[in-house]
C-alpha cells in the first residue's frame, strides 16, 4: 500500500464512551509537533509505560515513525478533538507479513474514555483489509490498563510472560464475539451521546418568533405548556421574553449553556447558528428548518462533528420525552403526546403526527418520540439503542425512508426485537422492480426485496400502512403472543364469521375444526341451532352468559392459538351489543392466548377495550385489520421460538487465491467487467461451488476435440457462444443442445462464427445434463445494503414466473433453510407429488458458498448461476455468469458517524 493510499483515507468521526465525539484519521507529515507534544507531556510514569522508560526522547523518534514514509503493511492513525491530538495508534509489519506490532498511546487526562479502545478497532479494520490476521504488542507487566484494553477487546488474545515483559497476540478474526464486544462498547456510547438530546437539563429554542406563526414560537410554547421541568430560554435579538420565557440575543449570551438547542431559524442561518451552538459548549442540535442546500448542509454537519454535537433533523418535527420528571415537548405538534411505553422515531413529520394521535388515543402512549426528518446524524439505528437501555420502552414503532448503514441496523434489531417489538411501515413497496439491468438477478433484486430481507432477518413487524402499524402495535401492546397460527373464530351473525374466515385465511392463517370433545361442550352451552364449526355460529340469540362461557372454552382448546369474535349488533332483546363485547373481555382475561374482536359498526379501525384485571382487548372495525394483526403476532411468536442462527463453517474454501483472481482481473479491467469462462470457473473452485464439466474452444478443431472429451454415456454435448457482455445466452440464441456427432459440431460452431461474426470469442462445452429440477441462484451488491443472496425457480423462465426469496448476506443456517422455503416452487424440492427430494445438503451448501464468496469479496456486483440442475444425487450449477467493478472494501461493524449529509433512498 503506498503513502497515498493511506494518508488520503477521509477521516471519521465515533464517540467514546462518555458520548463525545473524536475524529479519527491518519497520520501526516505535517502533525509531527502535535504527536511530538503528546508524548512530552506525558508524566514520566506513563512515557515509561509506554516506551519502557521515562526517557523523553523517545517522543521524538516516535514522531519520526509515525509521520515518516508508509510502506506496505504499516499503518498510523490519530484520534483528534478540535484540532487536538489526542491518542496515536500504529501498526507495522515485519518479515511475516499477515503478522503486524501495534502500538498505543492516549494523551494524560483523555485515559478511560474509550480513546485506545476505538483507536484498535479501527486498526484492526485496516489490518484485516491489509490482509494481516495477527496483532503483537510487547507491554510491561505492570501496565494492566493496556493488557485490558487487549483482553476486552473480543479477540482471541494469547500472553508470554518474559520477566518484566509480556508479548501479546492478538487475532484478528472477525468473530461473533467481537462483534458483540464492539456493539456492547458502540451502545454504551451511542446511549451517553443521547443524553443531551433526550434528557436536556437545558433547552434553547433559536428562532422563536415574537408574533405568532412561527415553527419556533410553536416549538416554545409546547415546550412551556407541556410543564418542562429543566431551564428554558429563547434566542431573539429583538425581544427579552417571548410566551413568557426569558429570550436572549444570541446563544453566547445565554446565562447557562444549553445541552440543547433547538434551531428553527431560516436555512441559510443555520450553519452559523450551529457553529455558535459548538462554540459555547452545546451538546446536541436539533433543527427543524427545512430547504438546506448542500453547502449549508454540509457546513452544519461539520460544526456538529467538530464540536461533538448529536444531531437530529434538518426538516423535521422535533422530539419529545414523556418521562414526568422531564416532560419535553420540543415538536410543533398540535398536542402534547400522551406518557406511555411506545417509542417513535419517524422521517415522515406527517407520519408522526398520526403515529402520536394515534398512540395516545388508545392509551398505549409515548416513552420517546423523534422525527428525523433529513436523518444527517442521528438514526433509527441510535433510537432503538436508547429505547432498549432507557427503562420505559417496550415498543419500537419505526417510518424509515433510508438507511444509512443496514448491516449495523439489523444487527441491533435482531437484539432488540429479543425483548421488544419492533414495527415498521414498510415504505415504498409499490417500486417498480428494476428491468432486466445485467442478468436475472439484478432483474430481481428490487429495493423492495432487499428491505424486506433486512425486515425479515431482523426480526422486525413490517406492516403495509400506518393504519395498520398501529392496529397491530394495539394487539402486541394488549395481548399475549399466540403459540402458533392456528385461529377459531366465534360470531354471533354468519355473514360476519365468513368475512372473518376469508380475511385469516388471506393472511395466511388457519382456521382448523374443533375436535369432538369441544363440539360437545359448546353445543352444551350455546342456543339452539348454532352451529359448531369454525367459525362458531353462536346465532343472534345468544346471550352474555352463553358467549361468555363459549369464548372461554374456546380459549382453553389446545387445538388453536388464538381467538378472533366477530359480532353484529341485531334487534335480539337476550344481549345487546355492550353485553356481548362485555362477555369476550371478560373472557379474554382470564387465559395466555390472544383474543381480539370484530365490530363491524365501530367508528375508528381500532380500539381498545377494558378487560377483566386490567388489560385491554384489541376491537377492529374491519375482520382484515384483526387478522393481519395476529398473522404479525404469530410471526413474531415463530421468530422468537427460533433460535439465532449461526454461519456454518465452510470447508476448501481459498479466500486469498480468490482475491488475487479479482485484483488480477480489475487490473486488466479497470471499470469492472464480466468474467470469461475460465476465470469464472476458477472463482467458483475457489469457493468449492460445484460445475458441471467444460470445455473451452475458439476453433471448429478445438470445439470437436473438447466434445469428444466431454461426452457421457449418450454422447450428447452442449455448445454455448461466448463474448465479452454477453450475459442471456437464450435470448440471443446463442446455445444450442442435444449436438451428436463430429458434423453436428462443427455444423454448430460454423453457425455460430456466422452469426456472431465480430463478436464472438469461442464456445464452451459441456456434456448434456441429466433431468432435475432447474433452480436459480444468485448475488447483486447493494451499495447500501450490501450483498443479497436470491434463489428460486429457474430456466429461461425465471424472471416471468418472477418465484423467488432473497436474504441478505452473510447466510446464517436459519436464512438458507427460510431461502429454500420461501419460493413456490418449494414443494418440488422435498419431494412433492410422490417424487423423490433433491439433494438438499448440497443446495444448503450451494448457497453458503455464495453468500460467502459475495461477503468476501466486495468487488462482486453481480452473480448469475441459472441453471442450477438439483437432483436427489447432487446439485450442479450448469451456467454460471460473474460481473466484477472496483469497489474499496468497508467494514460495515466499523464505529463511525455519518460523514456526508446525505440520505440514501
């Protein structure tokens, strides 16, 4: 790596574990004196720690080295505030180059604050991208506080005790654990850095208006008439008090300085305003102004970096925290939210504003509340961590338009969604699924797909309205898990039981029969003429009585998991409407199993209704809203009981022998290009995909020799053209099938040279494959997401039937199996209709090996593996199509705030 490479790397900014912000960027020449004056005014005790004595002229020499010439496999980092050297990490590389020495050093004063910790974190980064898997480092005995940092890391560390010495070594492997480790250390930090934001001892509103209508006078006067319980002050240069509250001409002049200050003055004033805020010590901005083009967006979120403010907005609603003891309101909402458990974080401010009317009208309310609007800094990702360590939330209701880093996202929802429902609108599902860009499977990864991976992975409640977000959020809110999908359904009108059972089944549940014992026992207690099925018809007739013990001998039947009561108001004098809502309540109370009910005359598409010991019961006004509901409770249900999944370990995989193939092949293809056959199959080797036996010729001679050689037991061989771009070879004719003989050989590949003239760079060949189910398996790198992994029905009609499943990489054990089970076509492969099932061990690992091979090389854009021939005795790829483009590879679990303010859609 030369001198270039490394010093151009862009900076970026993390928080340590006090919440502050440190930027982090190499070394260069021109920081010699800061790192010089680091190590010089260390205390003796600490320079002879570091340097094995307290001799000062070791700061010198490790100046020298540190902003020195880089040369392959070294590596300086500096962590930086304000200006200020702060902590140095290096590392170099001997004679054995997958092994390096690292070397740390943090400014007196900045010790247990995380700076040494984050430091290596992002050395190993490098490293790992260096290709060196080991660290070493020689430390004194008595030096306990960088032995912890080595040992908390979540690396497998080894000590040699030598004397007063002891060498370290540390490996670098990119385990579960240390992605717990870094996450754990990453959420301490993420949740301090909040603090300020959602529990302010002092707000400033920056732009509150003398007159009313504007957003900042809005904002203060939810503030004050929401009772919040810190200092308060507004910033206006021509008022002493606005609504009350003391106002001051600029944020320097503010009697005590804020931890937060809100900003709601016009666009091209916010920038400045930001710097004052990072000048006078403010923690955390948030800026509701809207219109920001990208000189002042980018000028605002260098000032929140610099000054190690958090950031939510621009163009957004504001925040809101219903704790009692701090009761802030900082939204231009028409009302205060209702104090509850729900925690809300939205880039939509209509959405919010529904999602807290919402909320509060049915009495599940609000712990915290965010509107992200434009999403430069603070995230979803940031609020589900504050939820899950704040204490009061137990619910996660989430409208998000991007993503800025999914991998780390899902990582933190498939932990929160552990504990906590998490539900989220999924957005933009209408999107037009890409045309045929480059091969079947760019034609099939639509952002849809991919979010709904992500959604699916995590564990996450994706709902197709808002609507329906809250209608489920009440049924989670009020009720049990059900143990399974298994519904009855209970209704005193017919009509309404049959549009009960139509919208279950719709939503993919099941509606079985009672068994006879339970027949029995509920003819014993409904009125003549019900009937007994499911759904239950307990007639107009029935009473309070009898629906109330019909109900709570339904919830008791083993035979189902949850129960949904359908009723009709009718002129029947034996109960009126309120006597059989009282009955299901009184019943629902009293069992672990999900009831909900159905009232078709109800005003609003949710209620909830007061139950016996103090719950609450789900009321629907449409039978659709009730079983979409409990189809997303009994999918949350089946994700909880499943266990994690893990990443098996592969065998005969060449990682390195990969890589070299891919820089070899982007050096003679700078822009990236689609792999020929032989490097193709070389890559597929390297990975232990299996292929089917080939050939490759570029003359009639050559083609009739390689048949030979391929033949099977029938003699049978098939011919492909080949050119550089060429990607859907039946489209073009460009393979023919079923070729016997010398003369139909040549007579194919005369063909061919014909047609093709110009274009055509040879032929492969291959023997005739055996009859199997054709399958389609695939890879395309989401810039944002990163690589997805699709499989499904394949052949030449794999994008009209349009049958397949996607999961983001890398594959867990669970992911392929739900891979496998996903599409339509399923049942083909376990054996439906009396034949035989596929070798499902070897499309298990089919699909490992290419998530693999996608998450280790970054460079992959595209893979196309159609057909893929499954039999009961193997699985095969048959045609197999790669597409490389440069790509410098990030670490998705690396720390790191956002660097451009910038969403990505």
């Amino acid at each position: 790596m030369t001198q270039h490479d490394v010093t151009d790397r862009p900076p970026v900014h993390a928080l340590l574990a006090d919440g502050t912000t440190v930027c982090i960027r190499p070394a260069r020449p021109g920081d010699h004196e800061q790192i010089r004056g680091l190590y010089e005014e260390m205390c003796p005790e600490n320079l002879r720690l570091r340097f094995f004595s307290p001799c000062r002229g070791s700061a010198r020499l490790s100046a020298d080295r540190v902003c020195g010439p880089v040369g392959p496999g070294c590596r300086a980092l500096l962590a930086e505030t304000q200006g200020r050297v702060v902590g140095v990490g290096e590392y170099e590389s001997g004679d054995e180059k997958d092994t390096a020495e690292v070397a740390i050093a943090v400014a007196d004063g900045l010790h247990h604050r995380g700076v040494g910790t984050l430091l290596i974190e992002h050395l190993v980064s490098a490293a790992r991208a260096d290709g060196i898997t080991a660290f070493t480092a020689d430390a004194l005995s008595e030096n306990h506080e960088v032995l912890k940092l080595f040992a908390d890391l979540g690396l497998r560390t080894e000590r040699h005790f030598e004397g007063p010495e002891v060498r370290c070594t540390i490996n670098l492997d990119q385990s579960d654990a240390y992605l717990t480790a870094v996450e754990e250390r990453g959420r301490t930090a993420d949740v301090a850095s909040l603090r300020p934001l959602l529990r302010p001892r002092t707000v400033a509103v920056v732009g509150a208006g003398r007159t009313p209508g504007s957003v900042g006078r809005a904002i203060l006067h939810q503030l004050h008439s929401g009772g919040y319980t810190g200092r308060l002050f507004a910033v206006n240069p021509s008022a002493t008090a606005i609504l009350g509250v003391p106002s001051y001409p600029s944020v320097p002049s503010l009697p005590r300085t804020p931890d937060l200050a809100v900003i709601a003055t016009p666009a091209h004033a916010v920038p400045v305003v930001a710097e004052e805020c990072g000048r006078a010590g403010v923690r955390a901005l948030v800026v509701v102004s809207a219109g920001l083009d990208s000189g002042h967006a980018q000028a605002l979120l260098t000032a929140c970096r610099t000054y190690g403010m958090r950031l939510v907005g621009p163009n957004c609603l504001g925040i809101s925290d219903t704790d009692p003891d701090l009761s802030l309101d900082a939204t231009f909402a028409a009302g205060h939210p209702h104090p509850g458990t729900a925690g809300v974080a939205v880039q939509s401010g209509g959405v919010g504003i529904a999602l807290l009317e919402g909320l509060s009208r049915l009495g599940i309310g609000v712990s915290s509340f965010a509107s992200l609007g434009d999403k430069y800094d603070v995230s979803g990702n940031d609020m589900l961590q504050w939820w899950e360590s704040d204490g009061r939330t137990d619910l996660a209701l989430l409208h998000l338009e991007s993503f800025g880093n999914p991998r780390a996202f899902s990582r933190t929802a498939r932990r929160v969604t552990r504990w906590m429902p998490v539900l989220t609108v999924d957005a933009g599902r209408t999107e037009a699924g890409r045309k045929a860009a480059a091969s079947h499977t760019a034609a099939a990864a639509t952002r849809t797909m991919t979010r709904g991976a992500l959604f699916t992975q995590a564990g996450i409640t994706a709902t197709r309205s808002v609507g329906e977000l809250l209608e489920t959020a009440a049924l989670l809110h009020a009720q049990p898990l059900p143990a399974g999908s298994r519904v009855a359904i209970v209704t005193n009108a017919g009509g309404a039981g049959v549009l009960a059972a139509d919208a279950c089944a719709e939503a993919g549940l099941a509606l079985p029969a009672p068994a006879p014992g339970l027949i029995d026992d509920l003819l014993a207690v409904l009125p003549e003429g019900a009937g007994v099925g499911n759904p239950v018809d307990a007639t107009a007739a029935v009473t309070e009585q009898q629906l109330t013990e019909c109900v709570e001998r339904v919830v008791r039947y083993d035979g189902i998991d949850a129960v949904l009561v359908a009723l009709v108001p009718t002129a029947v004098a034996a109960a009126t409407g309120d006597d059989l809502v009282r009955a299901v309540t009184g019943a629902a109370g009293r069992r672990p199993k999900p009831v909900a009910v159905v009232r078709l005359e109800q005003g609003l598409s949710v209620e909830l209704l007061p139950a016996a010991e103090g719950g609450s019961v789900p009321s629907y006004a449409e039978a659709q809203s009730a079983a979409w509901a409990l189809a997303h409770a009994a999918h949350r249900a089946a994700w909880l009981a499943r266990p994690a999944g893990t990443i098996p370990h592969l065998d005969g995989v060449e990682t390195e022998r990969a890589r070299t193939l891919v820089a070899d092949h982007l050096a003679a293809h700078p822009d990236g290009a689609w792999l020929d056959p032989r490097t193709c199959a070389g890559l597929l080797t390297c990975y232990g995909i299996p292929q089917i036996p080939w050939a490759w010729a570029e003359t009639e001679d050559e083609a009739v020799m390689a048949a030979d050689r391929l033949r099977g037991v029938d003699g049978r061989v098939v011919m492909k053209a080949h050119w550089p771009g060429l990607v859907h070879k039946s489209e073009q004719r460009a393979v023919r099938l079923d070729l016997r003989g010398d003369q139909q050989i040549r007579s194919a590949f005369r063909d061919f040279r014909t047609r093709f003239a110009g274009l055509m760079t040879g032929v492969v060949l291959q023997p005739l494959a055996a009859r199997g189910t054709e399958l389609f398996a695939g890879v395309v790198q989401d810039q944002v997401f990163g690589p997805l992994v699709l499989f499904g029905l394949g052949g030449t009609a794999t994008e009209v039937l349009a049958d397949h499943a996607a999961r983001l990489a890398p594959l867990t054990d669970h992911d392929v199996h739900d891979l496998m089970t996903s599409p339509r076509c399923a049942p083909l492969l376990f054996g439906a209709r009396g034949g035989g099932a596929v070798d499902l061990g070897g499309l298990e690992q089919l699909l490992l090996r290419l998530s693999r091979m996608a998450t280790d090389l970054p460079q992959l854009a595209e893979a196309d593996f159609n057909p893929v021939l499954a039999t009961p005795d193997g699985v095969t790829v048959l045609d197999a199509r790669i597409r490389l483009v440069p790509c410098r590879p990030q670490d998705p679990y690396l720390r790191r705030l956002r660097r451009e303010p910038v969403t990505d859609h």
